[in-house]
C-alpha cells in the first residue's frame, strides 16, 4: 500500500481543494445525518462537509495511517475511520457519500460504484471527484520515464495509465442503479509557482508508489529525467508562474 506524505500533498493544498469544492455544491442533499468522506486524507475537505451540514455524524475514511494522522489533529467534531475503500460499507445506510480524488486509486470502478450505492439510503447521493487528465503530459512523462530508464522492470507493473473511463462509461456503470444522474468534467488552469512546480506536484500523488521503490539516488536520477520531459511541456511564464491544465471528471448520483 503507497505510504503517503501528507505534507506535499499540502503543498498545493488549494488547487487540491478546488475540485472538492465545486463537488460540494452540486450535492443537492438539504439535512443529512450520516455523511462519509471517502479517502478523507488529511481531512481538509471533510472538514467543508461538517462545515455544511453541522448538525450531521460526519465520518472520513482513508486507509492512510499517516493522513489519518493529519486528519484527527484537525480536532474537529468529525469520526475519522481507518478501512480499505475496496469492500467497504457503512454500518447502516447513509446519506451522503462524498469522496474527492480518491477513487482513481481502487479498480473495478463498474462493481465498486454500484456496491457502494447500496451503502445509500434512498434519496441518498454518492459525489464523486477523480482526475481525468492521465493522458496529459503529466502522465504519459511518468509512462515514458518508466519505460525509458533502468528501472523499468522494477516500475512498469505498477503503472496506472488509465484507471479512469470516459464519462459515459460512468453514465452506463451508474444509471441503472439511480434515480438521478448528474455528470461533468471541468479543466483547472493552475497558475503554480516555483522551479518546475509540476514535479512538485506529482511527488504528492500519482508518483508516490513509484518513488517509494526506488533508492535515494535513483528516485533523484528518475526525477530529473521526468523533470526535464514536464519542464519541456509545461515550461515557466515570463512572470516565472507555470500553468498546469488539469482535467477532472465529477458525477452525483442520487439514489
Ligand atoms: C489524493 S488523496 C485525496 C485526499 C482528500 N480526499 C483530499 O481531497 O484532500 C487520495 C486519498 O485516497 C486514499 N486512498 C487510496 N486508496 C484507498 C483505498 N483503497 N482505501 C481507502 N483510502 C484510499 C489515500 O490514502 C489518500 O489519502
């Protein structure tokens, strides 16, 4: 399981958030009661749930040691779940599930998603957020890095080139199981800071399981030939900020 390191994940703590906003206020659900954030992470956006809905039982899950850690000291009046998304359900059906960039990470998202909306009351809304730019230079510079150098047999199998689908494939995965259907996907232009922040931002996420197989000086030398292809694609403004597109696909399915 990747380890996490919560504090670069934070370091785009905003640009994270965005997403995770705009999901929020597309779920229609007035007063619930029992509310789950589905690979909570540090709990920055479970804390925007208890923040809307204050008099609900809001839980975050993660099966992150160390971003559970991060979350519980929040010290808000949240439950915070350690558990693995894979199988999970809540003990008795909730009303709302919301998870913001989480779900990319599990497989089988046709069964996953329609298991999990058993967990729903009826009524009940399952908000979703994952990244959908995994064929952006971000991602394909990651393949091609892999590939490229001496460790790929040690990296190509953990490779996730595409663990996300079209939006209609979610409308065919979903639409049987649901009263209502809403789906959109919307590009971010991330106006970052600092030398080749896109490496910055990778490191936080998408390129954690890989580095965490590699020696000290083999993760400098793989970073530095992944920089150099992402400083290619995404290279710096006269004003030194660098633009980052980032496409993500959202759906609230309402049972
Ligand atoms: C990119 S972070 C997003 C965190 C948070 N939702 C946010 O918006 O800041 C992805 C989170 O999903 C969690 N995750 C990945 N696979 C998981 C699984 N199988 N079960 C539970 N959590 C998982 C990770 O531990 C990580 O905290």
């Amino acid at each position: 399981m990747t380890t996490w390191n919560p504090t670069q994940y934070l370091l785009f703590g905003n640009e994270r958030l965005r997403p995770a906003l705009d999901l929020l206020a597309r779920i229609p659900s007035e007063t619930p009661n029992a509310v789950y954030d589905l690979g909570c992470g540090t709990g920055a956006a479970t804390v925007l749930l208890k923040e809307r809905w204050p008099h609900a039982h809001v839980t975050g899950v993660d099966s992150s040691a160390e971003m559970l850690a991060r979350a519980r000291a929040l010290g808000k009046d949240i439950a915070w779940e350690a558990a693995d998304l894979a199988a999970w359900q809540p003990d008795t059906p909730a009303d709302v599930f919301f998870s913001n960039a989480a779900f990319h990470w599990l497989d089988g998202h046709d069964t996953l998603f329609p298991h999990l909306l058993k967990g729903l009351k009826s009524g009940g809304a399952l908000a979703v957020q994952m990244p959908q730019n995994f064929s952006a230079p971000t991602h394909t510079s990651i393949s091609d890095t892999v590939r490229g150098g001496p460790w790929r047999r040690k990296l190509e199998p953990l490779l996730r080139e595409h663990p996300t689908h079209e939006a209609s494939v979610y409308y065919d995965i979903l639409c049987p199981h649901v009263a209502s259907l809403d789906i959109w996907e919307t590009t971010y232009h991330h106006v970052l800071s600092g030398e080749n922040p896109v490496v910055e931002w990778t490191k936080g996420s998408i390129l954690r399981p890989l580095l965490a197989q590699l020696d000290e000086a083999e993760a400098r030398a793989f970073l530095e030939d992944y920089g150099a292809r992402v400083c290619k694609a995404y290279p710096q403004g006269r004003d030194g900020k660098t633009v980052l597109p980032f496409k993500r696909l959202f759906f609230i399915a309402v049972r």
